[in-house]
C-alpha cells in the first residue's frame, strides 16, 4: 500500500513539474510576442524601475490581455540579452577568420 502511494506522489510531483515548465514557456512566448506587438511601451515597462508609467502599463494590457507586465519585461529583457550576446559571440567569431585570413 506504501508502495502505491509513493508511486502516485511521484507521478503527481512530475506532472506538476512538467506542467509548470510549459507554462514558463507560455510566459516567455506570450511575452515575446506583446514585445513584438508594443515594443515601445515593453522598453517603458522594462526602463521603469518599479514604478511603471500607467500609459504602458494600460497599452500592454490591451494589446496583450492575460500578459502580466512583469512577466513582459522580464522575458523582453532576456530575450534581448540573448541576443546581444549572440551578436557579440558572431562578431568574436568573426574577428577570428578575419584575423586568420579566413574571409
């Protein structure tokens, strides 16, 4: 009976596991596509430290309803960074073949 028991709280504890990373995922995605839809009022929200400006706050909101504007900064800020260091990588790469007379 034990056994049983401790079998199905682990199933549970791995759905919850697994359910929770989809909806990370979901955050991120949704939060990239609001970036995408406002870019100007995501940077607003992201530049603002604490207070955010109510004139972003609303326009996220309803360009994006069920986005949280944590959550939109948050995933926008390190989605840009992402970037950048991809860029910064590339160019590194870059500078190397050129040195080496690559390209």
């Amino acid at each position: 009976m034990i056994i049983i028991s401790v079998a199905v709280k682990i199933e549970d504890d791995t759905e919850q596991e697994n359910s929770e990373g989809r909806r990370m995922g979901n955050k991120f995605i949704g939060a990239l596509k609001c970036f995408l839809r406002c870019p100007v009022d995501t940077m607003r929200v992201m530049v603002s430290m604490g207070s955010y400006d109510p004139q972003a706050v609303e326009a996220i909101h309803a360009h994006c309803p069920g986005i949280e504007v944590e959550s939109v900064g948050f995933y926008a800020g390190v989605f840009l960074a992402t970037i950048f260091l991809a860029f910064c990588v590339l160019a590194y790469i870059m500078s190397l073949l050129y040195g080496a007379g690559g390209l």
